[in-house]
C-alpha cells in the first residue's frame, strides 16, 4: 500500500510539473504539440521542452553569426572601396594594385587617409 501511495505521488508530481511547463510556455505564446509517444512519458516533457530550446538557440546563434559574417564582408568592402577611390582621385594606381596584394600596406593607406 505504502510503495503504491508513493508511486500515485510521484505521478501527482509529474503531473503537477508538466501543468507548470505547459503553462509558462502558453504564456509565452508557445503552443507545443506532444508526439504521441511523448504523451505516454509525462515525465519527459521536461526534457522535450529542453530540446526545443536549446534547438531554437543553437539555430538563433548560427543565424546570428552569419548576420555577423555579412556584416563584416560588406563594411570590409565598403572600406576597400573608400580607399581605390581616394587613390585613384590622387593619381596613386600603383599603390592601389600594392593595397590589393599587401594587407599591412592597406593598413597603413587606410591610416593615411583616416578610413580605419
């Protein structure tokens, strides 16, 4: 009787944290459907809920980092291009062919002319 009652408990438990969950993410405006054959282990909705999560950060960093990456190519671009037009105003061609193949003279150009 004793090893009954402390089984039906941990089902209230169970049944009381998964009510918890599911109300904390339908007030976040989530609106979860269960699998089947998650509905069979109550107790797992923990870890599923977990799983959507961490799904949903891993997608919003990778997502982010790309955004990153675009970002930088395009201001990268927009700087070289500041730089070859600055250049060929004052006549400097060879410097700008020197720029292209030569990072560490583009540094000091970008520097000369106050673009970085």
């Amino acid at each position: 009787v004793q090893m009954m009652r402390s089984g039906l408990q941990r089902i209230r438990n169970t049944a009381k944290g998964f009510t918890r969950s599911f109300n904390w993410h339908k007030k976040k405006g989530c609106h979860i459907q269960m699998p089947e054959e998650m509905k069979e282990n109550v107790g797992n909705v923990c870890n599923y809920s977990d799983a959507i999560l961490r799904i949903g950060e891993e997608k919003g960093r990778a997502e982010g980092i790309a955004e990153g990456i675009a970002e930088g190519i395009a201001e990268g671009e927009s700087l070289l291009a500041a730089l070859f037009i600055k250049l060929k105003e004052l006549g400097r061609t060879d410097d700008a062919f020197r720029a292209a193949a030569d990072k560490e003279y583009r540094i000091k150009l970008y520097r000369e002319f106050q673009l970085a």
